[in-house]
C-alpha cells in the first residue's frame, strides 16, 4: 500500500516558468489537500478537495491551481513560478466515512526552488 | 481567522525529563490533531483529540485537549533521544474537511 505519492522529491524551476506538481493515493480518500511548508510558519493550506469534480481554496491560492478529475488524483501547477514560491510542498489525503477519526495522511513532499 | 500557537519554538531538554509543549488556538473547534515531523522528512499523525477533556497517550507522549480553554498539550515523559523532531498541531476549521490550520512548531532536542 504506497498511500500518498508525491513527485518530483525536488524541483529547482527558472522565474516565470510553470510545472505541475503531481499526487495521487491509493487509499480511495475522498479528501485530498495541498500544503506548503516554510520555515517557522508550520505548513499553509494552498487548495483542498472534498471529491472528484470539487476543489476550493484555502489560506495561501494564489499562484496555484489545481483540478481533481480522479479521486486517485491531485495535481497542482504553478502558473509562473516565482521566488516566494520556493518551499517544500506536502500533498494530503483523508477519508471522509471516518472522519472524525481520521488524519491527514501525507506525502513525502516535493523541494521546490525558484531562481 | 483561527490562529494556532505553540510554545515553546525551541526547547532543547535532557534524557529522563518531563516537559510539556502548548497549543492555543483563537477560535472554536472540537478538532485537534498532533503530528511529528523528523528533518526532512513527511508528518506522521500522533494523536487525534475529538472533545473537551480527550486524553489520549502513546508510549512516553500523552495529549489532551481543553475546548473551553482552547489549549491542547502535549506532554512528554522521560524524554529519549528518539524523541527528538518537530512537532506540530493542527485544529479543524471545516467540521471533518480537514482544511487545517498549523501551529509554527516546536523544534524538541533531547540530549544524551
């Protein structure tokens, strides 16, 4: 069971440049998230999603987007990667029948630089 | 907006001593999640806290939860070194969407 996949492990991207960051679980989780993590700000909610065909925004959108066309599936693109977006990325999932219960369970990050 | 603060950031302590990291949160949730991060490494869930006065306890780390006072702890016994990583918590603003709202941080050290 490899639970949350996450890839590229690390990333160094040119300003102006976009790529996708891509997740997927294996867990059938109905909730998938996005969270960037810089140093002593703890980890920021970027984009959620509570199922196939439904995404929101959290705390920090802006520079992202994401679309969930797959329940597997959870990719998020920078748009035109600036430096402020340097920071190491940690994709989520969490199932919906527990959920009270239930944690986020996280990827093992992408290391993104922008120069 | 919630906002979630731990203390202390820092907190370098020596093998066999208890110590107790705090988390305050501003507004109401019933929700309250630990996590432990090893440098450089993902988080791994500690404990989920569901309602006031929830107790839960792993090996040398037990947490609890006070909704009213809005303030989760998280204690530690007899440190070991093993012990050493960063933890966070995490309360939940969307009633079971998980969008959560981080704590800085603490960055624990048990010394030998």
């Amino acid at each position: 069971n490899a639970g949350v996949t996450q890839t590229p492990k690390f990333q160094v991207l040119k300003t102006g440049q976009s790529m996708t960051l891509q997740c997927a679980q294996d867990m059938n989780h109905e909730y998938m998230s996005w969270y960037r993590q810089d140093p002593g700000m703890g980890l920021r909610l970027i984009h959620y999603s509570v199922g196939a065909g439904i995404t929101d925004q959290g705390e920090v959108p802006n520079g992202y987007n994401v679309s969930r066309s797959t329940t597997e599936d959870f990719p998020l693109r920078l748009l035109s990667a600036a430096p402020s977006q340097t920071s190491v990325y940690f994709c989520a999932s969490s199932s919906a029948r527990g959920r009270r219960n239930s944690p986020l369970h996280f990827g093992n990050g992408t290391r993104l630089t922008v120069t | 907006e919630l906002k979630v603060e731990q203390n202390p950031l820092f907190l370098s302590m020596q093998e066999g001593k208890n110590y107790t990291i705090y988390c305050n949160y501003s507004t109401t949730s019933d929700r309250l999640y630990w996590y432990r991060q090893d440098p450089g490494k993902s988080l791994e869930s500690l404990f989920v806290l569901l309602s006031n006065g929830a107790v839960k306890q792993e090996g040398r780390l037990m947490a609890s939860l006070d909704t009213k006072a809005r303030l989760s702890t998280l204690h530690i016994t007899a440190a070991v070194h093993d012990l050493s990583a960063t933890y966070f918590c995490a309360v939940d603003t969307a009633g079971g969407a998980q969008k959560l709202v981080f704590g800085q941080g603490t960055r624990l050290t048990i010394n030998p």
